[in-house]
C-alpha cells in the first residue's frame, strides 16, 4: 500500500468518527439516489445498456457505489478504479469485470461503451488540464452518453472534510490551511481539486463539446453538486 492510499484510508477513517459524518452519510445516499434518478432519465436508460462506472470505491459503506446498487440486473457494467475492487465482487456479482486503471487513460477503445458514467470522481484527478483530459476520455469511450457528477465547489460545505467555507478561499490558502490543520492527503491538488459550474463549463468549450448541459443539484436552498451530461 503507497503512503497516498494509507493518508486516504487514515483520513476518511479519521471522518467517520465525527459526529458530522451520520448526517453527511443520510445526506449523500440520499443525493446520490437523486443522481440516479437524473440518471435513468437522461440517458434513458436500459438494463441492456453497456455502461462503464468510472472511479468506483472499493468499499462496501451504505453511501458508496450507489449507482452499482441500482444496477444490479445489468451484466453490461465494466468498473475501473485506481483502487483494487475485488471486495465488490461478491456484493455485484453482475458486474462484468473490475478494472484497475487511470479514468484519463483507460486503454479502452473508441465508443467501447454506450453509457459513460462517474460519480464524484473528477474532483480526485488532479489539476484543471488531469480534469480536461478525464472528460475527452470519457467522451472518447463512451457511445452515446457521458455523465459526470461532482461536488460544487461553492457549496457553503465541503463534504469531504466538513469543514465550512474555508474551500472559497483562493485555492492555494485553502490547501495551506488543510495542511496546517492535518489534513495533508487533501491540501494535494492530486487530490483534492474542487471544481465550480464555470470551470466545467470552460472545459466542455476548450475541448468543443457540442451537446452538454451542466444541471444543478440543490441542498438546502444551496447547489450542492454538478452534473455534465453529454450527449454524442
């Protein structure tokens, strides 16, 4: 295990004990069932439907993998991760393979998939141009549709730390003071880069993205994370 992975585990451990954390945990697997919903409805989809889930967790927490929990009549999903998954198979056993890889580089070819979909990935991939490349990519592999989902990065909250507003900062003051706090794992843009409706915007312009919409999805009177649907 790399000193990343021990930092990731050690700090998401370290959040689970907070008394923040039940409440985050209703709140996420409710929204993450919302994405769902939006999901099925955008893309129409089908249990036919080849579908790739880009950043799977290998966890087998109530909040994660939503999105395999739905689908498990579906034989068509391919997982990949920069994790090992395998500690899903007994629990997704639909699940057609479990592939460790890079969700910039997957080595899959062209149109592989008729849907491309990733949930609270992209924030993790590193810098503005490691976030540009994870979108073409996803675009590169996928048939018909691309749908990415991600925390708004001026959400009062970040959910990953639970610490208010501190992330509105300018971005390297933000990483300063998660350094200074012990929260070294996610001061690293590698990361930890939270991404706002424009920057996503920007991206889909600068790659000529012709059929995109980025939808809001509210908590609390608040947008609390974007999703990009893109349509081939």
């Amino acid at each position: 295990m790399t000193k990343n992975d021990q930092d990731r585990i050690q700090t998401y451990s370290e959040s689970k004990k907070t008394f923040l954390h039940s409440i985050f945990k209703k709140i996420t697997i409710y929204s993450r069932q919302q994405f769902f919903l939006k999901f099925l409805k955008l893309t129409n989809y089908q249990i036919e439907n080849s579908v790739l889930d880009i950043g799977t967790t290998p966890s087998k927490d109530d909040e994660q993998n939503i999105f395999l929990e739905n689908t498990k009549n579906n034989i068509n999903i391919t997982c990949i991760s920069n994790q090992d998954c395998r500690i899903l198979k007994d629990k997704y056993p639909n699940v057609r393979d479990f592939v460790i890889g890079d969700g910039k580089n997957t080595k899959f070819l062209n149109n592989s998939f008729d849907i491309v979909h990733s949930n609270a990935t992209i924030e993790h991939v590193g810098s503005f141009i490691n976030q540009s490349m994870f979108i073409q990519e996803c675009i590169r592999i996928s048939k018909k549709f691309v749908f990415i989902q991600t925390p708004n990065r001026y959400y009062p909250i970040d959910f990953h730390t639970t610490i208010p507003l501190i992330h509105w900062l300018p971005k390297k003051i933000h990483r300063k003071i998660l350094s200074l706090i012990g929260l070294k794992f996610y001061s690293l843009e590698e990361n930890l880069n939270l991404m706002s409706k424009k920057d996503i915007h920007n991206i889909c312009k600068n790659l000529k993205v012709r059929k995109f919409k980025i939808l809001k999805q509210n908590l609390l009177f608040f947008t609390s994370n974007l999703i990009l649907f893109i349509e081939k």
